[in-house]
C-alpha cells in the first residue's frame, strides 16, 4: 500500500503530516532524501523560502504580521516544490525549484512540510550568490546548510484549513489560462512598483503592452483584473533575478488570478483569491465534482496510480483504470479536495502531492453535499413550476434554471441566501445539489 | 442583557462582608468570607451581566445599573473570591496596585491564566497606547517573571510603559495612571522582551521604536546586542513603517559602520529589492562604495528599481564614483539604466546616460520609430434611440433572478433593477402570493433594509408616516392588492410616458383601489410633461393612499393635471456643489400634501433615475471619492442611459470618475462612460473643468491623466484632448502649478500624433491644435516638469496664431459690482467681544496623528487654570451649544474633563456637557453665549488637523453665518502665530478659491506677514501665504482702500519687499507692493 505512514494524523485543530515516506518509484523507503546536493542558484532558492516564509506569516487583509510559516515540500523527480498560504489564506504561493539548478544529487519523491523558523529564515537570508548551498532535504524536513553553519527543520503542523483550501485552488485555477507575459525588464519594473503588503487593499487591471507589464485602475480592453496587487509584495526579494512574468485569470467574472514568475532554474506562482479579504478555503467549487457516482471509489483506484508526476496525464489515467474521463477528472478533484493532488496552470494540469488522505473528512470538509443528500432523503425537494421547491427548516427555496442552459450545475438558480449573495460564485447550494440529485445529475 | 439569577443571592454576601461600605483602597484588607459565603458569591458572580447601555431619558443614552452596589469593588470582589480568570478579565475595572494585587492572590497559576486572557483583545485608544489595564498586564509579567508573551497585544504595551519608564515619555499613555512598572521591574527580562518583540514583528513606529536607542542610551543593552536585533528586526518585518524605523535606529543611533554593514549585505541586498527610499538612500551608496568590484552590481540593479527619483538618482551617483567596475558585467544593469534615460527626471537621466557611455553600453539607437496611426480621434457616434423599458414576464423563477441581478442590496437606489424587481412582484403577486414570496425567500435581511425578506416571511409591512417615506415599503405594504406600479419606466432613460400612466391608472380604476402616494409622485417627477397635451382621459376619482393609510385631499387625476400644468422644473433646483445636496426652492402646489421619495438634503445621489428630464442637478451621484465604497459607479452606470447628451457637469464627473475607484466600482464606470460614448451622450467639447469633483479643484490630477490616456487610447481623444487643455488652462490661473499637471502635459504630448492625424483626415477640426493652455504653458520660464513637457509637446504642433492665455488679471483692478458681490459693505464686521482667553500652545504629548493638536488656552479670569481641547475633530459642541470638551488643568488639583462656555460675563467650567441641568448629554435649552474662545479653537484646528475638511466647512459657515469676525480672527491669529505648529500655509487654504470669506478672513494673510516680516529668517510658509495675497490681489486692494481694512494692514509685505535679496517670497512681496495702492 502506497501513501503515507500511520503516524500521521488528522486532528481538529492540526493535520500532522508524516512523509509520504515510504514510497517511490523504487518501492517504500524509511529514510527517504528527496534532495542531496548542492543547488547552482543558491540566492534563488533562500530568497524564495523566505518569501514563502513572508507570505505565510502575513494577513494581507487588515494587515497584521502572523506566525505561521509551513510551507509543503514535494519533490516529482524533475522538481522541488514548495507550496503555501498566506496567513489569511488569501494567497496561494508555489515555489518550483527545477533540476537545471540544482547538481550533485537526484531529486526523489514524496511530500513533507517545514517550519522555517526566524531563525533559519535569518540563516536563508545570509546566503550570498557565490555561498556553496547544500541542500538536504529528508524525511527530517529541510537541511539547508552552509560552510558555516546549519538548521535543521522539523515537520510542524499544518493548519487544517490548507488541505480544503488547497482543492479549492487547485479546482480554481483550472479555469485560467496565460493571458499575457512580459520579459525580465517590464516584469522587473512590474514587481518593483508593487505596494508593500501592508497597504490597503488596491487591485489592478493589468495588460501587457509590448514588453511591459501595464498597471491600470480602470478596467480596459483586453485587461486581467487582478484583486489586491499588495499581495504580490514577497516577489520583491527575487527582483534582481526575475527573468519574465506570466499573468493567468479566467474568462468572464475570475475567482482571483494568478501571476508567476521565472527565476533561474525556478519559478514562483502566486494566486490569489477574488477579494482581498477572502480566504481560498470555502469556495465550494469541488461541489458537484465531489457528488458525481462512484467517486470515492474511483478516487482510490486512481490515486494507487499516482506515482508523486510532476504531470497527471488524465487519459493515462482513464485507460490504466478504465473509467471514462468525466470520472478521472471527478475523481482527481476528490483527490484534490483532500489536497492529494495540486493544478499545475502552466503545465494546465493535475500535479501529484501526497497529504494524509481521509475520505470521511473530504465529506465532513463539504456540508453542503451532506445537506443535500439529507434533504433528499428527507422528501424535502420536490418539482414545482419549472423547477423545484425545497423545504429546508422553515423555509422554501425555489430552484430553477431558465431554458435549455444545460446541465443543473452550469445554470441552476437558488432563491436562498448562499446564491442571492453570491450568485453562484461559490458552488452549487444544498438546495441546487438537492436538485441536481433528483435529476440524477449527480449521484 | 443576560442576569444570573443567583446574583441577588451574591450580591447579599458581598453586603454581609461588608464591601459594599468599603473603597478600593479597603479591598485587600476585606474580608472574603467562609467557604460556603464563596461558595454562593461565585455562583452569582461567575456569569451574567452586571447591567447594559440603554436609554436613559429622551435624547440620552448610558450604561444602566442592574445592581445597587458599586460595580468596581464587586469586580474585585469576585475576582477575590474565585472566579475564573476569563470572568475575572471580563469584570476587571482600573488599572491601578489594588486590581494587581487581587490577581496576584489568587496565586501564580491564576495570575498567568489571567495575563494570557487579558492579551486576547485588550481594548486601546488607539494602536500603540497603553491598553485600558495595561500597567496591570505589564506589572503581572514584570511579578511573575515569566518569559514574555508572544503575542503583539502584550509587547505594545510592555514598548509603552517600558518607554515610560525609561524616558518618561506619556505620548501613549492615556490617563493618568496611578502606577506603573519601573525600570527596576522591567530590567531583568528586557533583552529577551526586545528578542521576542523583533521575532513578532512588533511595531517600531510606535514606543518600541524608541524603547531600543534609549535602552542603549541607559546601558541596558549593549551596542552589539541592539545591532543584531534591528538587522532581525529589519529583515522581518513587513510593513514600510517599521522597516524606516529599524533604518533609522541603525544609522541614527548606532552608526552602523561600513564593515558592519558589509558584514550584513546579504540580508541589505535582499531589502534593497523591496524598493524603499529610506532602505535604498541609507544603505545602498554606502555598500556600492565598499563591495568588491564584482559584487556592486548585486547592490545596484536593485536599487536602480526604487519608487523615488531621489533614491535612484543617489544610485546613479555612487555608481559614477565607482571607476573600478568592469563594463563587461555592466549589462547587467543596462537595460535598467536605458529606462533611466527614459524617465522624466532629467538628473538622474543624465547620470545613467554618462554611465551607460562610460561602460559602452550604449543602447542601439533604433532609428526613431514613431508609433503607427491607430486613428483615436473618431467621429462622435450619433445619438441613439432610447429603447423602451421592458419588464418582462412575471413568474418566480424571474422574480428570483431580479433579485440576483440587483447592482447593489443594502440599501434601494432608484435603478431599473430595482423597479424591474419591484415590477415583477407586483404582477406576480397579483396571481399568486405564495409565489412571490417563495421567490423572494432568499432574501437576506440586508437586502433593501430587510423589507423583502420580511414579506417573504410573511411579516406586515408598515410605511412610516415619515417625510420621506421608503418607496420599497409602500409598495410591499400594498404588493398582491394594486394592480400595478404607477412609475416603473417607459423608457430605459426611466420616463414614464403619459400614455403608460394613463393606461395603468385606468387598471386602479378597474379593481377601485388607490395608488401609492410615493408611487404617484416618482411616476410624476418622470414624466415628460411637456409631451402632454390633453389629460381629460384620466379616470377619475382614485384615491391617493399617504404614508399614513389615509388619502390625499384630492384624487390621483387631479395631482396629475395640476402637476402637468406645474411641474417640478430643474430650475428650483439649487446644487450646493460643497455638499452635493440639493435644495428645491419653491415645490409646486400640485404636490401639496405629498412627499418627495427621498430626501434631498442628505447627499441624494440616484438622481439620475428620479429625474430623466433634468440636466445638472440630476448628476450628483457623479461624485469620486477615490477608492472609498461608494455607488457612484452605478450611476455612471446610470448616465449613460440618458435620452439626450449629457450636460458640461455630467460630462466632467464621468470623466473624473474614471479615476481609481473602489474595485467594485470601478468595471461599472468603464462601462458607464463606454455606453454613454457610444450612444452619443458625450459631446466633444462640452465638459466643463469647472465642474471637476463638483468643485473645480485640481486634485490627483496624476490618475486623471492616466485614466484619460486609456480612454483616448479607446477612440475618445476628441473627447478628452479639450478637457486636458482646460485643466491646463484651470492650473495656470492658480497661484501654483497643481500636482499632476506635468502627467497631463505628458498625456497631451503623447495624443499630439494622433490629434494631427486626426486634424490631417478632417475628422478633428483645427481648433483641435490650438490648445491655448499647452502652448502658454510652454512659453513659461522655468524649468518644471509640466513646462519642460508642455515645450516638448508644442514642437510637435504646427504653428498657429493663437493669443496665449494671460495670468489671472491681478494687476487690474477690479469692477464695482464685482467686488461688491464678493464684499458687500459690512461683511466680515462682527462685534469683538472681549472674553479674556488665551491661547498658550499645543499639548503635544497628546497629540495623535488622526486629529488636529489639542490647542491648550487660558483665560485671563480664571488664573491658574489652562483648558486643553479634547476630541479636537467634535465640533458639533462648539457650534450647537457654544461650548468646547476641555480638560481643565489647574495647580494642585486633579484634571477634569468637562466643558468651557461663555456665560455673558466669564468663562465657566462645568463637568456635564448639559450644564443647566447637571448632567451628561446635550445641552438643553439655548446655546450658551459664542465667545471668541470657540473661534480660536477652530482657526487652530484648520491649521493642524491633518485633513481638516470639517474644521474648513465649520469656520467657513460661522463666518457666512456671521458668527465670526475679522477682529475676532485677528485676536485668533497673533495668538496662534507664535506657534510654530500652527502653519498660515495650512491655514489660509480654504481662503484660496472662497474668496468670499475674505471680509472676516483677512487678517489670516496680513498677520503672518506681519509676522514673519519680524522674524530674523523669513519662515517657509510665506510664500503660501504671498500667494494667497497675489491671487486676490485686485480684491484686498480695492477693499483696503475703501477702508474696509486699515491701511497699514500690508505694512508686512512692505516690510518683507525692503529685505534684501532675491527670494521667491521677496519678489513676491515686491510685486504686492507694487500692486497695493496702500504701499505707495
């Protein structure tokens, strides 16, 4: 059995993650290494740990400096990457350092997490361009050591909210596409403009104009809204070595967007949520995934297929496991609700990361699919006029969905409060789940 | 309010032991009773509240008791006898030894339970004052010598009583505190308090900024130690502020050395990147100067990216004495230093471009390309066919979405969503209630003020007999018995045809019900009338229902006749552009009896769509506000739906609004100005700068010119081109070029290659390359910016024979009837009444940022005694009742907190705001006597408030009301002028484009320059002043020499134009005594 060791846990307050310890492509191991070398971009990689550091130890919505620095470790082989929050969960940070510049050793695979503490965020911080970086990253967490000196982290815990954030971004950032980039000088001057992070919430229409990267306070033409650019402030550390920037967001209304930018040999992804003040978590949009047939059990037979790719190939997947792609994909997004597997929006797809993994909890994270289920079962829906009326405690929600709009999940209306104030933007509610299980929409 | 119901039972005990007779100084020495007598006060106690805010008379609210005994001692009572530490934070009241001392008895495990819940949330009066029992935290950590808290709440207030304790300093320490930790207490742990503050990023804008040099100073710390925590410090924090403090602390205090710094550079390199003037200036030259060759480039490519011109130009120049470098790394900044040689600043352009030679990195010269012809100059499209207004069908599934498509829901705006809404369920609540209701069952109480989610729920709803009654209530007070809605619109410019209001009256007349009287009235204020020509078809005898449930006197034809006959013209309309409020004059008869559907006096702004037939009073929604949360992007929104184009106010504030605005709003004005472009609402030419921000001020003239440039780059440059040559025109007729006009300038030079090509193709008539404003701002001397731009884009134009703009006509003098209107004989004389006071400074040490400086005054009458004003931005004392909060300060006697008035005859103090009856509360009863006292304070507080609009607006209506005279203000001003706090710059601000409030003003300019002509050095503010004088001139001229003010009032502008020398502010003065008939 592949995955992680029993000791890790999930408790309310904490997920504790043990390494994916035992498994890669050559079998289990105990004391796996998932780097040991040295890396050729030595700035590059400290200065993006503590940038990772800065963002998960700042709330970037009513500003205040926090203490949570747990950045997860993966490695895929062909790259290390580091993933976090901001202490709001507003931002979403991913750091990809690449093969090219590391040396001396193989990446592994497997996934843990590290507290980078001030001080060995002070120990990153000393590290020069020209300073030998030996890089040993275990089950022990990250070694990073210098001629001089060294830290060793430990895997700390993390906090329960990134796991359904992390589905949440990962579901979110499907629907982006690059939408412009600039090379290294208008990415440059991009990031140096930036407001620091503790500024009051400003966003931006950004679009590219030539090589620059234009900066707008009114929505124009061919323009990516991006909310909060403040958020952005931790990219300032790798100016001297940003290379070029990419800006991805969805058509019609985003739910955020996001920005990359590429480093030697690396690359930082941030994304952030709609509005500054919102969290990734609780966006609800793994819902209907999450309600297909089947999904729980198609979910394990895809995920013993799983081997930490830095690229799930979903037809691969289909054929290996024979199920049909609507149920690949379901079942990809029930394994990244519990955080098991991350989007890639410049590979535009599934990346493989081991969490602990407790179906039950995937449920219990989405009460709204349970609410739904109950009020099935309860006789509480039933149709009326074009759509349905369904009884939830004392009162009555009017489902409905005009014309032929297609399917449930892409056009049903609610008159309960969830929908009417956010129409929609936050998944399907209990009453349209409710409705979409009567039609068999979903199971 | 939740009562335990064993309180009584408690209370009982806390009586038997005697506490209720006792005081605070008593409580360690009480008695705390036997273990059952505990045992029955700590169940009383342990929960439950102790009383709640509630009304105490009429106008009156404050806390109301609901025990008999004084709540304090009960707090130390039951913390004494056993309560937990979370009630016990809870109860605790003061901040004193006693409080202290009853924690530490309950043992050193409750004290630190106690220390942890306090921290949760301690209330302060602002970020970095002593928390409310903050001594008490701090002096339970210094008792339990326990490691320090992590948590920011608790170090700010160790920083402030550490402050305290070490330099004496009180700036945030509010109140006096009866005891406070000492030196002695807080030495032992203090490095690892200053370690653990560093690690959790603990302000140092606030008393930690200061604690660590005075802790050097004192020997607390060592150099060496301090050094090593401001690197830590600057490396995590986060927040600019913090990161200049740790600057400042590192370069000020410490003297950081170079090798120290080299010894850091790693960690310099890495802030550097952020960008930060203060971090870039201190420490980049220094490290470009030390590093080896090969590394000064780490240092300098990101320094080269700082925000200010300043900093990077202090780059370029540690760069340029660097001779050692080898060009072949240079590229590595190169294309930075090209964009240099780019940028508007002209110095630091010049550096980058000697260095970029010096290291041959010349950047290829492209053979200068100019950007192709995208035609932006476009013909204006013609005006478009209003469509007709269609509601569509009435189920529940389209009630729901109209619901959902609401722009906006706390609150109604009259827009076509909303009347699409209300619409719908008025027609579906005809057929089925159920229905209407269940589609409305989502609805959260917000929505509308809760009136939807209330009939929803079946609940009645009741319209208040008010004077503006809501329209939302009438109607679902009534929805599912009327037949239909009087005003939802004809048109999507929300006019209500005659024809429609005729045909829905007719179906009252069918079911013989009455119309609503909010109804009626918006169906009225939307009608075209003049397209009405015969009413006799109107059916009769339909009542209108008022408010109140009873009917008007009159039927609803009959209100329709006579308001067809008379209506409700734009010309009754008055804009108070200062409020944005609207005043109508004269309401026509035939609306007697009915009320308007909202209230125009407090800042309506859905005008748009109550009054489809009115020009510039219909667009005061129109308002930027930068990026606060306002609607001002719906009715942007909503201007672009208008039937005709838009009029010259419109027009500027659509244009003003595309400036940043919160993001919400922001697609909604893009959107706006779109439509209205291409629907021909804009006409080339008519936008009034006049009318920018209702105001004429040219402010954030910046963002205006960006937002231009994009809507000229979206085919409307013939609409912005004229706009941008007016504000050019606007800032050469003020006395200093405004902020910004050097962006605008830019703008109009980047437009010149379309303008001609427009110009070229007879799309844009030559008019289009006069542009007065740019060519007469070219012709200027001076080397500014704006100018230097301004020539730049003049010798892209041809020439043509245009009369260049002349400045304001100062040097001629100016008409009777003109100065008449601004200085009617007797204006500004107002009697001086002698009240004795004096102003005596400033109490800095409790100034806050976020308000004007307390103003400390004295009276003559009262020796000894010195009043400090409090909550310096309440005026509403002031002016209502004539009387000022103060805190008394008398020799020997504790401060009070009160309030000072004039009673006819002396300055009287009283603790209770209503004097007369002793009591907190507004004053009842009349104002008491105004005295000059009230002035000084006001005319303080316009100098050093740090936004003071509503100290502007305040001494701006007392003196349009008379209330304050020249002589008052020149008693207020020589008080206030030996105060080097209280800047005439400042001041004499609002006197720049109100001429009006010169009469009672003036001694505002002719003080200061008395003033400062006395002065061994002329202060910087002269000048602003000097200024003021030029630019109303011709006015303080001619009311000098009608003797409206004494001849030797300009003695200071003859005394400054005597000085030798060639400043700006002596030639001013020169030109003034030129000028002045008076000085000759």
């Amino acid at each position: 059995m592949r995955g992680f060791s029993t000791a890790t846990t999930l408790n309310d307050q904490s997920l504790t993650l043990a390494l994916a310890s035992g498994l890669t492509p050559d079998g289990t191991a105990d004391d796996l290494s998932f780097f040991h070398g040295f890396t050729t971009q030595p700035q590059v990689v400290a200065r993006s740990l503590v940038a990772l550091a800065e963002i998960t130890a700042t709330r970037y919505y009513n500003f205040s400096p926090e203490a949570e620095r747990d950045p997860i470790l993966s490695a895929h082989g062909d790259r290390l990457r580091a993933e976090c929050f901001s202490a709001c969960n507003g931002v979403y940070a991913c750091f990809e350092l690449f093969a090219g510049a590391l040396d001396g050793g193989q990446i592994g695979y497997g996934t843990t997490n590290v507290d980078i503490s001030s001080q060995s965020r002070a120990l990153l911080s000393q590290i020069s361009q020209r300073s030998l970086l030996h890089l040993n990253v275990g089950h022990d967490g990250l070694r990073a050591t210098t001629k001089t000196s060294a830290t060793c982290e430990r895997p700390v815990a993390m906090p329960n909210r990134w796991v359904a954030a992390l589905g949440n971004v990962s579901q979110i950032m499907q629907a982006f596409i690059l939408r412009f980039q600039a090379p290294a000088s208008g990415a440059r001057s991009f990031i140096a403009s930036l407001p620091p992070a503790s500024a009051t919430t400003r966003s931006a229409w950004l679009s590219a104009v030539g090589q620059s990267l234009k900066v707008s306070q009114r929505a124009i033409p061919g323009s990516v809204f991006f909310p909060g650019v403040h958020r952005l402030s931790a990219l300032k550390r790798l100016l001297p070595f940003i290379q070029g920037v990419r800006v991805f967001s969805a058509d019609g209304e985003a739910p955020g967007a996001v920005l990359s930018v590429d480093l030697p040999g690396a690359r930082m992804t941030v994304a952030v949520t709609e509005e500054a003040w919102r969290g990734f978590s609780g966006e609800g949009s793994l819902l209907v995934s999450l309600a297909q047939e089947n999904v729980r059990e198609n979910a394990e037979t895809i995920a013993e297929l799983l081997a930490f790719d830095p690229r799930i190939d979903a037809e691969y997947l289909g054929d290996e496991a024979s199920l049909a792609q609507p149920a690949v994909e379901a079942a990809l997004a029930f394994l990244a609700a519990s955080g098991r597997v991350g989007w890639d929006p410049h590979a535009s797809a599934y990346f493989h990361r081991e969490l602990p993994h407790d179906a039950e909890n995937v449920i219990r994270a989405n009460p709204r699919l349970t609410g739904a289920r109950r009020l099935l079962d309860g006789q509480k829906a039933h149709p009326y006029e074009q759509g349905w009326v369904v009884v939830s405690g004392k009162k009555r929600y009017f489902v409905h969905s005009e014309g032929d709009n297609g399917t449930l999940a892409e056009s049903a209306e609610c008159t309960c409060r969830l929908y009417t104030d956010h129409a929609g933007t936050r998944g399907p509610c209990k009453h349209i789940l409710a409705a979409m299980l009567m039609t068999g929409e979903v199971r | 309010m939740k009562v335990n119901p064993k309180l009584n039972d408690a209370l009982a005990v806390f009586k038997e032991l005697g506490w209720d007779q006792a005081t605070r100084s008593d409580v360690l020495q009480l008695p705390i009773g036997t273990a059952e007598q505990q045992r029955v006060a700590v169940a009383g106690l342990k929960s439950g509240d102790w009383g709640d805010f509630g009304q105490l008379s009429e106008n009156t609210f404050g806390w109301i008791s609901a025990v008999d005994v004084d709540e304090q001692m009960l707090g130390l009572f039951a913390i004494r006898i056993g309560v937990d530490p979370t009630r016990a934070v809870r109860i605790a009241r003061g901040d004193d030894n006693v409080l202290l001392q009853c924690v530490l008895l309950r043992g050193e495990d409750f004290a630190q339970k106690y220390l942890q819940q306090y921290y949760r949330s301690p209330g302060r009066m602002h970020e970095h004052a002593l928390s409310v029992q903050g001594g008490v935290g701090i002096g339970l950590a210094c008792a339990l010598g326990a490691e320090p808290l992590a948590a920011i709440e608790y170090l700010k207030d160790w920083a402030a009583v550490t402050l305290h304790a070490l330099t004496g300093e009180k700036h945030d320490i509010y109140r006096e505190q009866r005891w406070l930790p000492q030196i002695e207490e807080l030495a032992p742990t203090f490095l690892d308090h200053v370690r653990v503050a560093v690690d959790n990023n603990l302000p140092t804008t606030g008393p930690f900024g200061k604690v660590i040099p005075a802790a050097v100073e004192k020997g607390i710390l060592t150099r060496g130690e301090v050094l090593k925590l401001c690197i830590t410090g600057l490396e995590l924090s986060v927040r600019p502020g913090d990161r200049k403090a740790y600057v400042e602390i590192l370069t000020s205090a410490l003297r950081i050395t170079d090798d120290e710094l080299l010894d850091n550079r790693e960690i310099i390199k890495a802030l550097i990147a952020i960008g930060e003037a203060p971090i870039i200036e201190a420490f980049a030259p220094r490290l470009i100067a030390s590093v080896a060759a090969d590394e000064v480039y780490e240092v300098a490519l990101p320094a080269l990216f700082a925000k200010t011109a300043k900093s990077r130009l202090c780059v370029l120049k540690a760069l340029e004495l660097r001779t050692d470098l080898d060009s072949a790394d240079a590229f590595i900044v190169a294309d930075r230093l090209t964009e240099i040689t780019e940028l508007p600043h002209k110095q630091a352009a010049n550096v980058a471009r000697k260095l970029l030679e010096r290291w041959n990195l010349q950047a290829e010269q492209m053979p200068e390309e100019s950007a192709p012809i995208r035609g932006l100059w476009q013909k204006t499209p013609d005006l478009w066919e209003l469509p007709r207004f269609e509601v569509g069908e009435a189920s529940s599934a389209t009630l729901a979405q109209a619901v959902n498509e609401l722009r906006t829901r706390d609150q109604y705006i009259y827009d076509l969503q909303g009347d699409r809404l209300l619409a719908i369920a008025v027609e579906l609540a005809k057929k089925s209630v159920y229905q209407a209701r269940l589609a409305l069952s989502g609805a959260s109480q917000e929505t509308w003020s809760g009136v939807l989610s209330q009939w929803a729920n079946g609940q009645t709803i009741t319209a208040r007999a008010s004077e503006y009654p809501s329209h939302v209530k009438m109607v679902f007070s009534h929805v599912g018995k009327i037949p239909c809605l009087l005003s939802t619109p004809s048109y999507l410019d929300s006019t209500v045809s005659y024809d429609d209001l005729r045909h829905r009256l007719m179906q009252y007349a069918e079911v013989k019900v009455g119309v609503l009287q909010t109804d009626l009235v918006l169906a009225l204020l939307r009608l075209d009338t003049s397209q009405v020509d015969d009413t006799s078809e109107l059916p009769p005898e339909i009542p209108v229902v008022l408010a109140d449930g009873n009917h008007l006197d009159r039927d609803a034809a009959q209100v329709i006749r006579d308001y067809i006959a008379d209506p409700l013209l734009e010309d009754a309309a008055d804009v108070n552009k200062s409020w944005l409020t609207i005043s109508v004059s004269n309401l026509p008869p035939s609306l007697d009896g009915l009320k308007f559907p909202l209230n125009l006096q407090y800042r309506p702004d859905s005008l748009t769509r109550l009054f489809p037939h009115w020009g510039t009073a219909a667009f005061t929604g129109l308002y930027w506000c930068g990026q606060e949360v306002s609607y001002a992007g719906l009715y942007a929104d909503d201007a672009s739906y208008r039937a005709h184009p838009l009029p010259p106010a419109a027009v500027m504030n659509l244009l003003a609004l595309q400036r940043p605005v919160h993001p919400k709003m922001a697609p909604w004005c893009a959107q706006g100005i779109q439509q209205a472009w291409e629907r021909g609402l804009l006409v080339p030419g008519v936008a009034d700068v006049a009318y920018l921000d209702w105001s004429g001020e040219l402010t954030h003239l910046a963002s205006f010119a960006q937002a231009m440039r994009e809507l000229a780059d979206q085919g409307m440059l013939s609409l912005v081109w004229p706009v941008l040559d007016q504000i050019v025109v606007a800032a050469l007729a003020a006395p200093r070029l405004p902020a910004g006009l050097a962006e605008v300038v830019h703008t109009m030079a980047e437009c010149v290659p379309e303008v001609l090509a427009g110009v070229e193709t007879g799309v844009a008539s030559k008019e289009a390359i006069c542009v007065p404003g740019l060519r007469t701002l070219a012709s200027r001397k001076g080397s500014s910016q704006a100018v230097e731009a301004a020539r730049a884009a003049v010798a892209l134009l041809p020439e043509v024979s245009t009369e260049s703009l002349e400045r304001p006509a100062k040097h001629k003098r100016i008409s009777d009837a003109e100065f008449s209107e601004v200085w009617p004989q007797g204006a500004g004389v107002v009697e001086h009444v002698e009240d004795g006071s004096r102003v005596c400074g400033f109490d800095m040490d409790n100034a806050v940022s976020t308000a004007a400086l307390p103003v400390m005054f004295s009276f003559v009458g009262l020796p000894g005694e010195t009043f400090v004003r409090e909550h310096t931005s309440w005026n509403w004392s002031i002016v209502s009742e004539h009387q000022a909060l103060v805190r008394r300060i008398a020799s020997g006697e504790r401060e009070t907190e009160g309030y000072v008035r004039w009673d006819g005859s002396q300055a009287v103090f009283s603790e209770h705001r209503n004097w007369r009856e002793d009591i907190g509360g507004p004053l009842e009863g009349e104002a008491s006597s105004w005295a000059p006292f009230l002035a000084k304070i006001i005319i303080a507080d316009v100098a050093t408030a740090p936004d003071p609009i509503g100290e502007r607006n305040t001494l701006s209506n007392l003196v349009k009301e008379s209330v304050v005279g020249c002589e008052t203000v020149r008693h207020a001003v020589n008080e206030l002028l030996p105060f080097e706090q209280w800047s005439p710059a400042r001041a004499v601000y609002l006197l720049e484009s109100a001429p009006e409030l010169l009469p009672a003003l003036w001694p505002m300019l002719t003080e200061p320059l008395h003033f400062a002509a006395q002065q061994p050095k002329l202060p910087r503010w002269v000048n602003r002043v000097l200024d003021i004088v030029l630019l109303h001139a011709a006015l303080l001229n001619e009311a000098t020499a009608r003797g409206y003010l004494p001849q030797d009032a300009w003695n200071g502008i003859l005394d400054i134009a005597a000085m030798k020398g060639s400043s700006a502010a002596i030639k001013k003065a020169r030109e003034l005594r030129d000028l002045f008939d008076s000085l000759h």
